[in-house]
C-alpha cells in the first residue's frame, strides 16, 4: 500500500475480524533505496476494539532519531481487534505510509500460556472471547467475567467494596483494600490500613495524628482534613485554626477590638479585653480602661479628684489634672490646686494684697483683709485696704484729719499725720496744731 501525500497523517489500519490477546506487530516497509526508509521515522502502533481514532492506545513509538531498516518487528501487547500503523511526521518530501506486508502475531482468550493469560485469573475455564465461566474469578481483586484487576478506587471479591482514602490519592491494594502508605488527612489508620473511618471529633490530619485547638465557636469540632474552625473561632482566638490568640493588641470576637488603655501600653486580655490587674494610663477606668474619666477626675483608673478651680468651671485635663486655660482666681498652674502666695491675690495671683493690719495676707480669691482693719494711712474700701487716704485725713480708716498748717501748705503724712517739712510759721508740734502765740500754763 502507498498512501496518497499531502495530508497530515498517514495510517493503515487492520481488522483481525475478532478480539486477539496481541503480544508483537511485524512488517515490510518499501525496499528501493534509503530514502524511502526516512520516510518511517518516528510512527507509532496503535491498538482498538472499535475502527474510531478516539479509541485507540499506542502500544509502541518510534523514537525518530534514526533511520530504520526494511523489515521491522515491535512488541506490541493488548487485547484488540484492530491494529493501527500511523504516522504524521514529515521528514524527507511529505507524510506517506508504503508498507509491502504485515504480521500480527498473538492468541486467542481460550488460549491459557504463551502471551495469552486472561485465563490464568479465571477459577476455572474461560470462553472463546476470553471470558471466565460460571465459577468465575479465581482471586479477590479481580473483575469478572474477563478478571481483569479491579480498577483504581475498588478491592475484593469481584471488585465490589470502594477503597478508603490513601494519602496522595494513591489507589488501595486490589485483593485487601489496604493502602501503601498514610491515610490521607481526616482518615484514620484502622485495622488492615483502610483508612476507611473519618477521624474522630478533636483530631484531623494526616493519620489523625494532629488534636484541634479547642478554641471553634460554639465548641464544634474542627474540619478533620486541615483543623480549620469552618464556623469561625472563640472570641479572642485567630482564624482559620483559632490555635493562636489575638495579638497586635487586640482581643474579641474575631480579634476585631482594640485594647483600651492600659497601664504602660501593655496588652489587654485576648478573650476579655480586661488590662492586667485593671490597672489603667491616667485618663481611662472600668477594666478594660477604654472609657475616659468623667469630668472632675483625672489619672490612673480616674482615681484622682480634679481641684475645681479652673477659670468658668471647666472640667481639668483627664490624664494629668491641670486646668487646659486659667485659673480661677486666687488659684495657680498648673492644676490650680495651690492657693496665691502671701501677699498676692486674683486673677493669675499677680495682684499684690493691700495694707491689712500687722500685715497679714489677704484672702487669695477676694484680696480682702481678714480682720476687717487696715494699717493707719489706708481706706478699708470694698474691705482690701489698697486705697490711701485722701488728702487732708489720716490714721486708721482715715479718720483722722490733718491740721492744715505744714509747711508749704504740704499734706500731712497719712499714717500719723504729721507734717513732713514741719510747721507753717506760728505753728509747732509734730502735728502743727499748736501756735506758737498760745498761751502755756504750767
């Protein structure tokens, strides 16, 4: 035969009539010069039971490295009706089969030696197409009516149970089930290796030999392939295993809080939220030190009073207690806790007391005297005694009233009334209230 070129592949393909058990394909290929040989290189044989392409198994490849000679003969095993020489490799001028004789050598299923041994697994006889008799297969493992072994997932008598899970979806042993290796993941080792029971509640992996963190919400059990918690986690606990609690600093239910304010920026309690002994920075209380102090008390865990004396009743600064404007009066920075010092008073203390008797202090808030008296020279006006007496009075609460006559018509002292530069002429004492014409008597 010679395949017409031009087309993609080239095949022949042979119909042995009925279902052979093949063991190895023979045949001449076109003998006039080398360069038809290179026109093989690199074909396959192919297996079927049908005449579609879709069905067909290579059983053998060229590797088409090397030129062939005429006459070839390669192992090709299987059960098939139909034998498939194909080519579409285009080496020298097209893709072209010339092929001058072929031979299929193998045998038929009733056959029980040489390459045909489907017979072998039948308990007793096997039929012309090669399957087993009423007695059937002759191990556990095996497929009747043609005892092929079971296929991949399946084990036992006529291949009737399903396999467990093995790890690495490796297959089980076709006669006892058991498998190579490991279970896989959420499997346990039972007896005879099946690995055919789930893992039980609390453990999971490979051969069950991990425990779940405990920590899934609502105390279910955790997925039994990899300990995820599929219901999220505990408060305080971190998805997906909830094997670690929350950190960065935060706590709850899927650590989505944030720690209030504790003591020295330490962590709060991951399922809580509560500071460590509820100890707060200055500014914060309750145990989770996430509330501010109310208004009059500052520090840690608001345990501090504020003084009350910020100017227009403002509250004090939560953290550390001063006053975020003025003072009210008579009250100093920073807290405004401390009273003026002696001998000021009012507004930022910066207004000196008055004259006061034996001069004491005056109030700090009113700058009032408190004994109600003034020292001698001084009005006791709206009680600060920060006024002099008028020209022409002195003494306390100038009551007194100077006598007119010192010299250069000058103003009495206010204290004692006396006159600075002395008398006006006819006039003496230290008080200038004696003329000097008044007659003494002794």
């Amino acid at each position: 035969m010679h395949t017409t070129p031009g087309y993609t592949d080239a095949w022949l393909r042979i119909d042995l009539r009925k279902l052979y058990n093949i063991s190895s394909v023979k045949f001449w290929y076109r003998n006039d010069g080398l360069a038809k040989t290179k026109r093989i290189q690199g074909y396959n044989m192919r297996l079927s039971n049908t005449t579609q392409s879709n069905s067909q198994q290579i059983c053998f490849q060229d590797a088409g490295n090397k030129t062939l000679p005429s006459i070839i003969e390669n192992n090709c095993k299987g059960e098939a009706q139909y034998v498939w020489i194909y080519t579409n490799k285009s080496l020298t001028d097209g893709i072209v089969l010339e092929i001058c004789e072929v031979q299929v050598f193998g045998c038929s299923y009733q056959e029980s030696s040489g390459p045909c041994v489907r017979c072998n697994q039948c308990r007793n006889d096997c039929n012309d197409n090669g399957e087993c008799d009423e007695q059937g297969c002759m191990m556990n493992g095996y497929l009747p009516p043609f005892c092929k072994e079971c296929k991949d997932g399946h084990f036992g008598n006529d291949c009737d149970h399903l396999c467990g899970h093995c790890a690495n979806n490796v297959t089980c042993n076709s006669t006892t089930g058991s498998c190579p290796g490991n279970c896989a993941p959420g499997w346990k080792n039972t007896r005879g290796r099946k690995c055919n029971r789930e893992c039980e509640n609390g453990s999971f992996g490979l051969d069950c030999r991990y425990n779940c963190s405990g920590h899934c919400a609502e105390s279910k059990p955790c997925n039994k392939i990899n300990g995820t918690c599929e219901g999220g986690c505990e408060d305080g606990w971190i998805y997906p295993n909830c094997s670690k609690s929350c950190i960065d600093g935060s706590y709850g239910k899927n650590c989505s809080r944030h720690c209030g304010h504790c003591l020295n920026k330490v962590t709060c309690h991951h399922v809580t939220g509560y500071c460590p002994n509820e100890l707060c920075e200055p500014g914060y209380k309750e145990r989770g030190c996430n509330e501010e102090c109310e208004n009059g008390y500052f520090g840690n865990n608001c345990r501090e009073a504020c003084s009350g004396h910020c100017a227009g009743n403002v509250p004090c600064n939560k953290t550390d207690g001063t006053c975020p404007g003025v003072c009210a009066d008579g009250w100093m920075k920073p807290r405004c806790n401390e009273t003026c010092p002696n001998g000021f008073y009012g507004k930022n203390c910066n207004i000196p007391c008055g004259h006061c008797l034996n001069k004491t202090s005056c109030d700090h808030v009113t700058g009032h005297c408190p004994s109600g008296h003034c020292e001698a020279g001084y009005k006791f006006n709206e009680k600060k005694c920060d006024e002099e007496c008028d020209a022409g009075t002195f003494g306390y609460y100038c009551r007194g009233n100077c006598s007119g006559h010192c010299a250069g018509n000058m103003t009495c002292n206010k204290t004692d009334g006396t006159c600075p530069r002395g008398c006006a002429d006819g006039w003496r004492d230290s008080s200038c209230r004696e003329s000097k014409n008044e007659i003494r008597y002794l």
